[in-house]
C-alpha cells in the first residue's frame, strides 16, 4: 500500500504548523523524516495515522482520499497501519497480550470475549503471529512477564512487535529510539530492516541524522511549517538542494 | 449444619425462626444492593468515560450534580424516589412502592454519583498515549474506552466497592421506598439489614441488632476482598 | 399489577435484575384467581412491634393463598400512604385522624376493632408526683407546673394525637412550653428509650410499655381505663379499607377480605388471647350483640350534616 500526504494544512488553534506539506511511502521503502524537535514530526505522523483530519490537503492510502470515505473503509485502512511512540505506552497487561493487542481488536466481539474469559481462569491461547512478532525483536522468552517489569528498552522494543503482529503495510514510527541505549536502538534498527524486507513501507521520525543515514531510503526535512527537501538518503547527506538542510546537516542551524 | 450457622442457633435460641429471618434478610440486602451496584457501574461508566475524554455542552453541569449527589442524604433520595412511585407519581402505574423494585432504584440513585465520581477519577489518570495506542494499533472508539477501563481497573473496582458500600448501609432510602416489610412467618420481604437493625434496636432486641451488625459489616469486608482479588485476578501483569 | 412491575423491571434493566429476581422469592407467583395477591396494610408501630400482626396475618395469609404486607410507619404516615393510594387498608389508632381520612373520601367501611390504653410513666422519684392520679389531664398538668421533663412523640402518631388530646384538656398550650418539654422524634420504643436517659415523664401505650419494662428503668405512674384508670388514656384501634372509587389500584377485595377475616371470631380471639411477657396487650372490640352504628361513621357526623 502506498501511504501519501498530499499538500497538506494544518494548524493547532491560531498556530499553523504545516503549509503545504506532501509527503509519500511505497512498500519496502524505509522514508526518514528529520529536522530539529518541536518542528511537527509528531503532528505529521499522527496525521498520517488518521488521529485527525488535516484543515487542507488530503491523506491519500492507494489513491483514495481517506478522509473522504466511509468511516468502516476508513477504519479498514487504518488497520493496515502500525505505529511505535517515543515511549512505548504500553497496556498494564503481560508482554504477550500487548503483542495481541492489534489481532485483538480485529477478530470478533464473540472470539474477544472467550479470550478474555479464558484469560480470567488462567488459560491462555497465544496467537501465533505476536509471538514470532516478539521473536523479531528478540523477546519471544519474556512473552507472559508483566510489561511493567520491562526495560525502557525492552518495552521499546514489545511496542515494535505489537506494531508489527498483525502485518500492517506501513509502520509509522515516532522518535522510537531516541530514549534508548545503542544495544537496544540496535535492535529496533534491524527490526526495521526486515520488516522493510517483508515489503512493509516505514516513515521514521527522527532528530538522529546518523539513525537516518543507517536505515532510510529517502529523507525529508521538515523545517519551519514545511518539508523543504526530499530525496535520496545519500543524495541529501551529500549534496543538498536546499541551502538550509547542508546548514542542518552540518549543525550550523541551531533550533 | 455449618459452625457458624450453629453459632447464630446459639445466639438466639429464644427465636425459633430467627436464623430463617436473618438469612432472608441478608438475602434482601444483597439482592437489592448487588442490583442496584451493577445497574449503577453500567451507567456511570460510560457517563465517567465521556465526561473524562469528551467535550460537551452542559459537562460542568453534569460534573457538578455528579459531585453533589456523592454526599446526597439518603432520606431525601428515598423520599424523592417514593414520590415517583407512589400511586400518584410518575411511575404509579408501576405499583412500586414497598417493592424491592424501589429499593433498587433509589439505591441506583444513592451509588451511580459515587461509582461515577470515584470512577472519573480512575479514568481521568489514564495516560492519554496509552490510549492513543490503542487507537493506533486498529482499535475503534470502544476498543479504547475498554482499554481505559482495563487500564482503570482498581480505580474502578474502588468505586464499585464504595457505590456497594454505599448502597448496602444506608438506610434512609429503604425504608421509606421499601416500608421495611417482613411477611409473618418471618420472612423478609423488604426489609434489609439496616432497615432490620433499626427495628430491632426500637424492639429493644439488642442482640439480634448487634449479630445483623456484625453481618453488615463481615458482608462490607468479604465484599471488598472479592472486588480487590478480582480486581488483582484481572491484573495478573499489573 | 405483578405484569407491570416486571415490565419495569426489564425497562430498569434487563438480565441483571431478572437473573436475580428469584432470590427475593415472595410475591410473584401467577395466578388468575385471588390466591398469589399481595395486600397491604400500613399500620402503626405500636400494632406492629407487639408482634400482634404476625400472628393474625398468618392463618389470612393461609387461608386465601396470599401475602399481607404489613408496614409499620406512625399513624400520620400510615394515612398519607393510604391518601396516596399506595396502601389498601389502613389500622390506626387515633379516631380524629381517622374521621378526618373518611370525611375526605379515602377511606371507606370502618370497624372499630380493638383497644388498649395509654398509661403515663416516669422515674420512679415522680418530681411532679403524678402516682395514682386517675385523671389523665391533671397528671399532665402537674408535670407542667413543675416543668419536669416530659418526652412527646412529636410525630403525629396516634400516641402523640392523644398525647395533644390531653393536653388541650388541660388547655395549656404546648407551643409555650419551656425546655423540660423534649421531642423524641422517633417510634415509641425511641422516644421510652430517651425518656429512660432523660429522666423523663412520658405516654406510652401499655402494650410498648410492657414489651419494653425489662429493658428501662421508668415506672408505671398513672394507670389507663384498662386497670381502671383514667378513661381519657383509652386507645381504641380502628381499621379501614380505600376507597376504591378514589383509587382504582388497591386491592378492595383483599382489603374487605381481611377486615371481615380481622372483625370475625376468629380474628377478635387472636387478639384477645394474644400475649407478650404473659400480658395481655389488646382487648378485642369488633363484636357486640348490641348495635355499634358510631364505628362506621365520623365521629358527631349525623350533627354536621343533617340536610
């Protein structure tokens, strides 16, 4: 699926955030969105995300407008969507259950509550697909710990794997590493990695330069209430159109 | 016979149908309270959850009579109830008064402010990206007000034991609606354990006011343990 | 009736209620026929706590299949219930209140049906030295004029009617009255248990008074008609049913069912033989050979309406 933001608007109260914003993902390609905190990173992928509808300019899944579609399409697509947080917002549930949280919500009120039920006697009945999701982040041993019992990282990385149990054809990922150690960031950056390889399209948010020119195909640069540069990583790294994004790059533009 | 069926023998020998009167007394209140509780939870969830997440006109409103009817007097709530049901209210045709019916209603009326307002409280610290991942992760509108609720759990559980708490000890109320009924062969037919121990202490029967007493307040405590282990069963990882 | 309130109780609700209704049991048996009705009769707590009605309800209740619920609330109370029409019949103790309750056309077919008396009791020092007095007004009078406490019921029951009775006899105005004049605020056995702490004088009906003896330290200080006492202590119970024109929900069946089965033989010889502590605590008054035409009537009726 490919995911576009097409000339976008959008403002929070009186203050405009985007002016004209377009961005896209296409399957298998890792998109890093860089530039200095508090630019809109967050406000870019939650809109991406469905959270809220823009003021102007479309949210386009596989050349539908989603904003102009029914609200169970819409849910539809927006079930082919994973995303990861800054923090990992887990559920005060076991590692296991939050790694099912997204089958959860799509199976059938019918299913849903047997498992609960099942759950209140203590008989569990794991699903496949979040277990190998906890396998890909190197967890599959912690399955019924408490997620409270977890690591920053660790809890980092259960919320990669229930980004990414239910197969989403896009994973949105906001600052995911940007609390964690190397050990750990590593983990989630070859997690990405192959879930590039299994053709899922990934938009990172990030203010970590090295993190984008390690994994993403493309980068946008995201300055004032506009992307002012999208390319190629290598391209954009090394040859910049933008005057403003060599100065980024470098560190002389301080936010 | 269990020992502490044979205890109560004990204790009131001098009646013959005393155990008899007791247990459906007991049996009253639960049921009257019990209903009343769920009935109320089911209301004042959602009423907690969309004045915890949503905007709307007339929620300052809402959350004050919410506030209020925390601390409402139980008398008054029993009288307001009995005009409703009386023969001459709006509710006459039901033929209500002196029913368990009324009871439940006015003690629905006593608990919804409390579960609603000890609840909101729960809800409201629910931290707002633990919801937004449940919206992210596919879950619609109800997948995350369930996942609040989960994640209130306890403070949820607390408010259902003080809306019980509540319910089953006041006495204002049931007494008015309910008219503290016991059929002849000594059988409660409205009269709950306060409404009984009240009787008995104006009937001078001490004793029997202090063993429905020391039941209230066993039955205030097993209930509580049973919402805290349910509520710690429910949360196995939390 | 029994239809309608489980209407209301699926609109309360649905399956929470319903699965739990079988655990009250009592009142919802079907039926087309009288058996399975429910009656009710609100009534004062000085019948109530006696345990006189268990008795005489039980053998009603088994012989017409029914359930006779009785609810004790002071005879003011009791009235309004039935004014309300949320009562069928009504056993009180105070005449006045009654003829009132008839005269407005809520209540219809009055029996007089048994009496007691009222006996007034204090601390056994008696500071207005009221023992033995025979009459009732100058008991009263004599605790006024040495503002000994003295405990009303104060809430128009049918002892504090009486109580008020005595009072205007003594035509002192209980309005003026200083501190020594306390409001029990309660049912009688309340307001005996704050005239015990106090230290005060109060009217009890004699059958309260009895039950409660043992449990207080006050004294049986001037004695009512039933020992030969003052004849304004007597305390005539009267039972009524609802006027069904005026209220179309009652049960007047079951009402006039239960006045019949409470006025018969049967009935006037429970409360005759009934006892508490070995006491007898009411005298039964429905049946006489010789015509009672007073008891159906208000009181003075025939003067107040001769057109």
């Amino acid at each position: 699926m490919t995911l576009e933001a097409i000339d976008v608007h959008h403002s929070y109260g009186y203050e405009t955030v985007f002016e004209g914003v377009s961005l896209s993902v296409t399957p298998g390609e890792v998109v890093a969105i860089i530039g200095p905190s508090g630019v809109g990173k967050s406000t870019l992928l939650r809109l991406l995300a469905l959270f809220d509808a823009p003021d102007d300019g479309a949210i386009v899944y596989d050349d539908d407008p989603v904003w102009e579609v029914s609200d169970q399409r819409r849910l539809e697509y927006r079930r082919r969507i994973g995303m990861v947080f800054q923090d990992a917002s887990l559920f005060d549930a076991s590692v296991r259950r939050n790694a099912e949280y997204g089958l959860r919500v799509r199976q059938s009120w019918r299913e849903r509550l047997r498992h609960e039920l099942g759950g209140l006697v203590g008989k569990e009945n794991g699903t496949g697909a979040a277990v190998d999701a906890l396998e890909t982040v190197g967890l599959r041993e912690q399955a019924e710990q408490d997620a409270s019992s977890l690591s920053g990282g660790e809890a980092q990385r259960v919320a990669f794997a229930r980004a990414l149990a239910y197969d989403p054809d896009v994973l949105l990922l906001d600052e995911p590493t940007s609390d964690l150690d190397p050990r750990n960031t590593a983990v989630l950056e070859d997690a990405v990695l192959e879930a590039r390889d299994r053709d899922i399209g990934v938009v990172i948010a990030t203010h970590d330069m090295h993190q984008a020119e390690r994994i993403a195909d493309r980068v946008g640069v995201l300055l004032g209430d506009e992307i002012i540069e999208v390319g190629p990583t290598e391209r954009v790294f090394e040859d910049p159109v933008d005057d403003r994004t060599r100065k980024f790059i470098s560190g002389e533009l301080i936010y | 016979m269990s020992l502490e069926q044979q205890m109560l023998t004990a204790l009131v020998v001098d009646f013959p149908f005393e155990w008899n009167y007791i247990r459906s007394i007991v049996r009253v209140s639960l049921y009257v309270s019990l209903t009343a509780v769920a009935l109320s939870t089911l209301l004042s969830l959602p009423v907690a959850l969309l004045v915890g997440f949503k905007e709307f006109r007339g929620k300052t409103l809402l959350t004050s009579i919410i506030n209020t009817g925390m601390g409402f007097p139980s008398v008054v709530v029993g009288l307001v109830v009995l005009f409703a049901v009386s023969n001459q209210g709006p509710l006459g045709s039901f033929d209500l008064v002196f029913t368990t019916e009324a009871m439940i209603l006015s003690q629905i009326v006593l608990a919804a402010p409390v579960i609603t307002g000890v609840s909101l409280a729960a809800v409201s610290s629910v931290e707002q990206n633990v919801r937004d991942a449940a919206y992210a992760m596919g879950g619609t509108n109800l997948d995350v007000a369930l996942v609040t609720i989960k994640e209130a759990r306890y403070g949820i559980a607390t408010a259902v034991l003080a809306g019980f708490g509540r319910a089953i000890s006041e006495v204002g109320s049931v007494l008015i609606v309910g008219g503290n009924i016991a059929s002849s062969d000594g059988t409660s037919v409205t009269r709950t354990i306060t409404t009984a121990i009240q009787l008995e202490a104006r009937q001078g029967r001490f004793e029997t006011a202090m063993i429905l007493g020391a039941i209230l307040v066993v039955l205030v405590l097993l209930v509580n343990a049973i919402v805290v282990r349910l509520g710690s069963g429910g949360g196995r990882y939390g | 009736m029994t239809i309608q309130r489980r209407e209301f109780l699926s609109v309360l609700g649905g399956g929470v209620a319903v699965g739990l209704a079988g655990c009250t049991g009592a009142d919802d048996s079907d039926g087309p026929e009288i058996s399975g009705e429910t009656l009710t009769l609100t009534t004062t707590t000085s019948t109530y706590d006696t345990g006189l009605l268990d008795e005489l309800n039980a053998p009603f209740e088994d012989r017409y299949g029914v359930t006779v619920d009785a609810v004790a609330q002071g005879t003011g109370a009791a009235l309004r219930t039935a004014r309300d029409g949320d009562s069928d019949v009504v056993m009180v103790h105070a005449r006045s209140l009654e003829d009132e309750f008839m005269e407005e056309g809520y209540g219809v077919n009055r029996r007089d049906l048994m009496f007691n008396d009222f006996v007034i009791v204090g601390e056994s020092d008696d500071p207005a030295d009221v023992e033995g007095e025979d009459d009732a007004a100058a008991a009263f009078e004599a605790i006024a004029e040495a503002e000994a406490t003295f405990v009303s019921r104060g809430d128009e029951s049918g002892t504090h009617t009486k109580e008020l009775e005595i009072w205007d006899e003594t035509g002192l105005t209980v309005e003026e009255f200083g501190e020594w004049y306390l409001d029990g605020g309660g049912g009688m056995g309340e307001t005996l248990n704050t005239a015990n702490l106090d230290g005060g004088y109060t009217l009890v009906d004699r059958g309260t008074f009895l039950d409660m003896r043992d449990e207080i330290d006050l004294e049986l200080l001037v004695e009512g008609p039933v020992e030969g006492g003052s004849e304004m202590l007597m305390n005539p119970y009267g039972i009524v049913a609802v006027n069904p024109a005026v209220h179309d929900n009652v049960n007047y069946d079951l009402a006039m069912a239960y006045i019949g089965y409470i006025t018969s033989l049967e009935g006037q010889e429970i409360i005759e033989e009934y006892r508490s502590n070995d006491e007898q605590l009411f005298f039964a008054e429905a049946l006489s050979e010789d015509p009672n035409f007073r008891q159906y009537l208000p009181e003075g009726w025939e003067r107040s309406s001769d057109d």
